[in-house]
C-alpha cells in the first residue's frame, strides 16, 4: 500500500468539503490532491491526475456524481457522500466502497475509510490463485484466517455476517458490502441483498433461487438481471 491514499474531493457545498478536510485531517495517511465543486471538474482532474479515493457528492450542477462514475473508465475506490438515499442501490451496483448520508459522523468516515484500505489490501492480492487467496476476520477476539476456496456463501444479518465454510461457519460484525468488496468479483455473485454466492459452488438455479447442494437461498428482484447474464 502507498504511504499516502491520494484523495479527490468532489462536492458544490464548500461546507461539505470543509468536513472532508477536517476528518481527512485526522489521519495522516491521507493526503488531498484535489478539490472539485462540479463532476465536470473532477472528470478533467482525473485526466492529469491520479486519486486513490474519490469522496463524490451525487446532486451536483451539469453531472450527477453516478454519472461521472459510470464516466471513468477504471475508476478509484469511491464513497459517496450525499443528502440523497435514493441512490444509494444505485451506487452499490457501480461499486462504491460506502455511501455516506450527510450529515455523517467522524466514526462514519473513519468506517467507510477503513473499508476502502481494506479493498486495497485484497486487490494485492487479487493475482494469486483462488485456492490460495485468504482473509483475516474478526471473530471472537482474534483474527481467524478464512480460506476464500472454502467459502459456500455470506448471509447478512444486519451489522453482522455469517460466512458458511465448507467447514464450518464464523460470526463477524461488519456488513456484507464490506466483505463483497474484499471478494474477488469474478469468483463471487451477490444474488440478494442479504446473500453472497461463490459461484463455483452453485449446483443449480432459476430466476427466483439459488441452490447450494440442498441449501435454497433466494434470488432478490434487483440482482436477477445481473445473475442470469453472468451464469448463462
């Protein structure tokens, strides 16, 4: 990982960016290399410039925030940080790392910093084989080592997910969006908004479950499209 996470700040409200210093302020692995009041603005940086993590506002002038984001071809880690909810499943499908509901918390932005560092970490280690990837997760007081070849499927149950093993199964308190963007994509599929799938486990299907040997999970409306192109 760098030294520095580079971060561009992309909001019209200058007391929003003025939060984003502040917070930004108490951890000095960040550094800013930019601030943009518009998307069109931030589309030209990006032109010149590099940015580890993009802070996007959504309801700006000229150019949404989701717009600029389907805009760059290989975007950075983003997070979005907006008054608007209505967005937010949007923003997951583009693959943002969190989405901050202004106004948010010090606590907030801490989390949501800590998820894209984590996103870092496992694309370090995105090239070696599947049956070697691994994760560390938090799971009665210590760090459990969790072989991604041995995971069956993540179930959400709210703050907390449970990761079912061919060999069992840990308990950790994190959301499963976190752990979504800790898996490699291609190897992972998430088909409801409380269920992860490994794809290489999945025995059988149709447009409304998935089935895992004899385990049954369901198929959310929102993910139908997005499983039936990536298994046919």
């Amino acid at each position: 990982m760098k030294n520095q996470i580079r971060c561009l700040l992309v909001d019209d409200e200058p007391p929003a960016l003025e939060i984003l210093r502040t917070y930004i302020s108490t951890l000095p692995g960040l550094e800013i290399v930019g601030e943009c009041h518009h998307a069109i603005a931030a589309f030209e940086f990006l032109q010149t410039h590099e940015a580890d993590i993009i802070f996007l506002d959504i309801k700006m002038p000229q150019l949404l925030g989701t717009d600029l984001l389907k805009a760059i071809p290989q975007p950075p880690k983003i997070i979005f940080t907006t008054a608007h909810r209505d967005y937010a499943i949007e923003g997951f499908e583009l693959g943002v790392v969190d989405y901050l509901l202004k106004p948010y918390s010090l606590d907030r932005f801490l989390k949501a910093v800590h998820r894209a560092l984590e996103r870092e970490f496992a694309k370090v280690e995105a090239h070696l084989p599947s049956s070697d990837q691994f994760l560390y997760i938090r799971a009665d007081r210590k760090m459990v080592k969790v072989i991604v070849e041995d995971i069956l499927y993540i179930e959400s149950m709210k703050d907390y997910i449970r990761i079912f093993l061919s060999n069992g199964q840990v308990i950790t308190k994190q959301t499963i969006t976190a752990i979504e963007a800790m898996l490699p994509h291609e190897e992972f599929m998430r088909v409801h908004r409380s269920f992860i799938v490994a794809k290489n486990k999945i025995s059988a299907y149709n447009q409304n479950s998935i089935f895992i040997g004899k385990i049954e999970l369901p198929v959310g409306p929102l993910y139908k499209q997005n499983l039936m192109k990536r298994l046919t």
